[in-house]
C-alpha cells in the first residue's frame, strides 16, 4: 500500500508540475505564482495553521476579476488530473482493481469457508444476479467528452511510464505528449457552446458501450466462470445474462430511428445477416 500510495503521490506532483509549466507559458508567472500562493496556504491551513487559513482568505478575496477565472481552472485542471492519477493507480498491477482474478477468487475461498452456506447456495446466489446499467442523455456528465478523451489518454502515458524496461528516448516520448495533452486540456474551453441533440448523445452512448462495455464486460464475465470453475468446479450456465444494458437515449421515435443504424451492436447483427435490432 505504501509503494501504492507513493507511485500515486510522484504522478501527481509529475503532472501538477507540468500543469504549472503549461499555465506560466500561456498566462504568464504572475498567475502561477498566485496559484502556487493559494495551493502552499490551503495545505498548511487545512493541517490547522490559522493565521495561514485567514491569509488565504484574505488571498481570495483579493483576487481581481482578471485573475479569477485562471485561478479557479488551474485547480479544476488540477484535480481532473490527480483523479485520473488515482484511478489509474486503482487499476494498474500495484493496485486492486475489482476485476482482479485474486479478488474474485478470495472472494469466492471466502464464502466457500462459510459452514452455513452450501457449494449449491452460492451457485445459485451467482446465478441470480442481475444488474441493469442504464445509459442516460440526462447532463449528469459536466466534462466535455473532448477533455475525457484527453483525460483517458493521459492516463495510458502512465500506465506506460510505469513500465521500467522502456528506452530513455521512449519515455522523453511520452513525457512530451503528457505536456502536449495538459496544454490542449488548458486551452480547450470546459463548457459546450452548444447543447448536443439527443443522436449526439445516443452517439456518446454508442462510444462508451464500444470503447469499454464491449470488452469489458464479456471480459470479467470470462474471468468469474474461470474462477469459479477452478475453484468450485462449477462452469456458469451458456445462457447466464447477469448484466443488461438499457437506455433514455434518443428519446423520441424519430431520434432513435436516425440513431440505430450508428450502433455498433446494429452493424454486427447488420455483418451477420440478422435483423436490425437484435439482442
């Protein structure tokens, strides 16, 4: 956990450094040095300096309208990229992500131990699951999918930094598209300037099922047949359908008559000769 901990805190300040260098080249050190001012005095107040909690108060309160707004998206940049940090880190070979084989397995030694319940029990308790994942055009997502995408590929350059084995020229490869993804992350404006229709947000529904569910899922579904098999000799029946997916997208008849043909799932059934809409 330590090693954990410490991977997560180096990215963090790796990223957090390049941030700073991406806001001195575009707004100058002035506001850096404002940022750097405000970050220094949040971290010794919250560990419960008061005089350094009222000049940071008084820090805040002085900011000119000039200043605001930089202020206030250099902490957003920032913790869009701590967060993207962490999750990786919850997911890389140092963490334990819940997909983990071992965690699946442990799971499974750990119920098999219990007296009161039987091997039956437990395969009849899995094969009653059931989880509904609902894909919804409601704005609950603030990010703009342009800065999740950068966000998604910041994460891959960690995931290859951790790697020890690569060159040195490979590595000062990734670090310049880290600083390339930060400074277009910068300066990609963070609100829409137009609201999407509902085919726009069917299509986004579409880019999540085919960029993660449609590996994802039948991936870890994989993984607990195998570990069930291994360690209760138990393989899960063929027509075993835990996870369903459901949607509020299109909304309207028309909307989602214009949005099925996009669908990923209609151009498979589409190659393989079956209706349009199929399960």
């Amino acid at each position: 956990m330590n090693e954990q901990y410490s991977a997560l805190r180096s990215n963090v300040s790796m990223l957090g450094k390049v941030l700073g260098e991406t806001i001195k080249d575009a707004l100058g050190e002035h506001i850096l040095e404002r940022v750097e001012t405000i970050r220094k005095l949040s971290k010794s107040s919250r560990a419960g300096n008061d005089a350094n909690r009222q000049e940071l108060l008084t820090t805040l309160q002085n900011l000119s309208n000039d200043e605001l707004l930089p202020v206030a998206r250099a902490f957003s940049q920032f913790l869009n990229l701590a967060n993207t940090a962490e999750q990786y880190h919850s997911i890389s070979p140092k963490g334990e992500a819940a997909s983990n084989p071992e965690v699946i397995a442990r799971t499974l030694r750990k119920l098999k131990n219990q007296p009161e319940l039987s091997e039956d029990t437990i395969k009849k308790a899995v094969e009653s699951l059931s989880l509904e994942l609902v894909l919804t055009a409601h704005p609950t997502e603030i990010t703009r999918r342009t800065l999740i995408h950068k966000m998604v590929e910041v994460n891959a350059c960690l995931k290859q930094l951790d790697n020890k084995d690569i060159a040195d020229y490979e590595h000062n490869q990734l670090m310049r598209r880290l600083r390339q993804l930060i400074a277009q992350s910068w300066h990609t404006d963070e609100i829409r300037k137009l609201r999407p229709s509902p085919v726009d947000e069917a299509k986004w529904g579409f880019a999540v099922v085919e960029n993660s569910l449609w590996q994802g899922v039948p991936n870890y579904l994989r993984e607990l047949n195998e570990q069930l098999e291994e360690n209760l000799g138990y393989k899960l029946p063929v027509e075993f359908v835990p996870v369903r997916f459901t949607s509020w997208m299109a909304v309207t008849a028309t909307a989602t008559r214009t949005s099925l043909p996009i669908s990923p799932a209609t151009s498979c059934c589409s190659a393989a000769g079956k209706p349009p809409i199929c399960s």
